[in-house]
C-alpha cells in the first residue's frame, strides 16, 4: 500500500521555435496556465513467492504492481493537437496495473540461476525477460552473468558483497548487496 503524489506538465513547441532556438514552449490547454498540475491517490502492489520442491531448493514468485492504481491520472489532449485540443480526449496515467513472474533454483550448492518476465502483456511499455546465474566460490567470493532483452548481457565478480560489473549498457558498475 502507498501514497503517491504526481506531479504532470505538457508543452509544446513548434518547427519557427525549434529552427530559432527559442526557450520558450507554449502550455497545453490542460495546464490552464499553470506550469505543472498535481495530484493524489494512494495505490496497492501484490506479490506472492514459494519456495517448493524437497529440498526447498525452487523458487517462484508473482508480483502485480499497481493491483489497485493509484487514481492520479491527468485529463489531458494529444500531442498533436497543441493549443486546439479537447481537454479529456486521453488521460495520462503513468501507474498501469502490471504483472511480473519469476522462477528460479539452487541447483547445487552456492550455484543459482532464475528467469522472469517483467511486465508480462506491456501494460506499462516496460515489459522485458530477464535470465541470469550466479556462483558462490565461498562466502567472500561469487560471480555472476545475465542476460536482459531491454539491457544486453552483463557478467560480474562479488567479494564480501561488493560486486564489479560490466555490460552492454553501463561499461562498468560497482555495487553492494545488503544481505540479512
């Protein structure tokens, strides 16, 4: 359960303001002159995982975000339709109900891999799948690779939980799982 506060502007400019470098921009009818608009609602996740199998070694779990959206979207007017458009011809509603999934398994000791689909049906134009492993050597000692169909791949090494990384997307990462 949360309580969110949005917050939504909408601008435009034409090809003369773009060709002349202004840095002006006219408002949508929408803001009626204000510069932005916010709003209120309180929203509410659901997520279930388990953990099955005889040695309780496989893992799934289940997450729809925004069960219940919060109500903070925006009467609004197409792009297209700059200073001429009718007010609630759309509505802009960042907080669209999404489904993720997910399984995984130990395998061996101190050998994990998982995959997951991430906004399954693209409710909210985020969806992606997911799949990566890792191997503990020991307590100080892991490595890692993965595969995302947003990101590209990327392989990393931990010690005492600070991990190195490098991937298609961010040449190289460093960060610190809090473990507990």
């Amino acid at each position: 359960l949360r309580a969110i506060r949005s917050y939504y502007s909408h601008q435009f400019v034409n090809g003369t303001q773009i060709i002349n470098g202004a840095t002006t921009s006219t408002l949508a009818p929408e803001m009626n002159g204000n510069n932005t608009i916010s709003s209120n609602g309180v929203g509410a996740d659901f997520g279930f995982h388990a953990a099955f199998g005889t040695k309780r070694n496989y893992y799934a779990a289940l997450q729809v975000r925004n069960l219940v959206p919060p109500k903070v979207g925006v009467a609004a007017t197409f792009p297209q339709d700059q200073t001429t458009g009718v007010i609630g011809e759309t509505t802009v509603n960042p907080f669209a109900t999404m489904v993720d999934l997910g399984v995984g398994a130990t395998l061996a000791k101190g050998f994990n891999v998982a995959v997951d689909g991430i906004d399954l049906g693209n409710r909210g134009n985020s969806q992606e799948l997911r799949m990566g492993a890792d191997y503990e050597f020991a307590k100080i000692f892991s490595v890692q690779a993965g595969y995302s169909s947003r990101t590209g791949w990327a392989a990393g090494a931990g010690i005492f939980g600070f991990t190195v990384a490098v991937s298609q997307q961010i040449p190289i990462s460093l960060s610190y799982a809090f473990r507990f």
